[in-house]
C-alpha cells in the first residue's frame, strides 16, 4: 500500500503530511505527487495523464491554499482535478482519500461529500489559528485549526454512504459548523474510503506538539521522554489509515 500526496500551487504543509504518513508505520511507500509537473508533461492534454494510483493506495490532499483561494477554498483546484479525471479515475481503482483544511474544501467542491455539502466561511467571520478540542468516537483529542472557510453546511441528510466522524467539542471554538462537524468520511461500495477535515492531525505527531502539553521538570532526560510519546493527531491517522475510525 503507497500513499501520495499532492503538491503544487500553493499547496502547503505537503511536508509535515509525508512526515505524518511515514510516521503512521503502515504504507510500503510515500510519494509525492506534484501536479504542476505531472500535467507539464502531457502538454496539457488531460487524455494523455497516467496516474499511477493502485487499488487500496491512499491519496493525500495536504492544506494550504491552493491558488491562493481565488474564488473561494479549494474550488480552483477541485475543478482542475474534474477536468483531469483525477476523481473518476480514483473511483474506478478503489484509491482512498484523505483531505486536510484545503484538501477537505477540495474533496467537499467536487461533491464527493453530497452536491449541497459546503464549507463556507466562518461564523462569527474570521480566521481561527488555535489548538481545539476534538471528540472522535469515544476518543477526545486535541488539535490545531487554521482555516477562515470551515463552516460545514448541508441540506437536509447527509447522502447515505456519508457520517460525521470527528465532531467539535470545544466550549472556547466555533466556526458555525452544522451540528459541529469537523469532518466526513464517506464509504464506497467497494470499501474504499474518502475522509476530509479541517483540523490538522499531521502537527500532532507528538504529545509535545500540543503547546498545551507541560512538563513537571525541563531536565532534558524527561523532555525527551515526552517526544517519544505519541500524539493524538499521529494515533488518529493511523486509524484513519487502517480505516478503524468510528463514525
């Protein structure tokens, strides 16, 4: 199993994403995909694209702001990816997905989440940069949130192969996300899954990455005891990796 992930136009935390998925111990490979070059090479002509994706590899959508979100997050970059076939050919192979911030407005704009499921801006407005509560399951985690667009909205039901997997729990955060909803996944018929969310598990891989964390002493021997602890970002990617995630 080989895990890719996107990068180009103004994709970012591509690195901090390669290093989470090396980190979850569970892919054979971890490749980058860069999309400016991919498409370079077939003079632009979207018959002509290979995509090298294999049944039961994943696809990481990283965050960022891809074209520094002219006209909305992720919506350029979503219709790019139609256009190339990119998701229909993902379908076709039973390729996985995950898509974090960006890529989860990406995966949300190409519909795969229902035709009126939305990210729109926050309410109250404003740009939130914080490490929030988090509730998975029964599992409680914390992690950062960075986004201005991460209001998640739909009309009526979710389409029947889509749940809530990871909610807000967090009395001090709101974005104004539908019953809060931090994030989807969707199951395929031939068991592939599409997961998206705004919170960013690939920076808490350890339990220090949570500035919230705190040691009793600075002696350097316990510091580095902590950094081998895992955080709850790194445990909730393996799980999503295994497909182990509650709903």
């Amino acid at each position: 199993m080989k895990a890719y992930v996107l990068m180009g136009w103004g994709i970012e935390c591509e690195a901090e994403l390669r290093r989470a998925a090396l980190a979850a111990g569970v892919f054979g490979e971890v490749r980058d995909l860069v999309l400016p070059k991919l498409l370079n090479s077939v003079d632009s002509d979207a018959s002509k694209i290979v995509w090298p994706f294999e049944k039961g590899d994943w696809v990481l959508l990283p965050g960022g702001f891809s074209f520094s979100d002219h006209f909305g997050s992720g919506k350029l970059l979503a219709l790019k990816l139609k256009e190339w076939g990119f998701f229909d050919h993902v379908e076709s192979v039973e390729v996985n997905m995950l898509g974090i911030c960006n890529g989860f407005q990406v995966l949300t704009e190409s519909g795969t989440f229902g035709n009126s499921t939305r990210l729109l801006a926050n309410e109250p407005t404003g740009f939130r940069n914080r490490w929030t509560a988090l509730r998975s399951g029964d599992t409680r985690l914390r992690l950062p949130v960075r986004h201005g667009e991460g209001r998640l909205v739909w009309d009526g039901d979710l389409p029947a192969h889509v749940r809530p997997f990871i909610h807000y729990d967090d009395e001090g955060f709101v974005n104004g996300s539908r019953e809060l909803v931090a994030g989807l996944v969707s199951t395929r018929a031939s068991g592939a899954l599409i997961c998206g969310m705004m919170p960013h598990p690939e920076i808490a891989l350890s339990v220090l990455d949570d500035p919230d964390t705190f040691a009793t002493d600075y002696f350097a021997q316990h510091r580095q005891g902590l950094w081998e602890q895992e955080g709850a970002g790194l445990a909730l990617l393996r799980r999503i990796f295994r497909k182990e995630i509650s709903v």
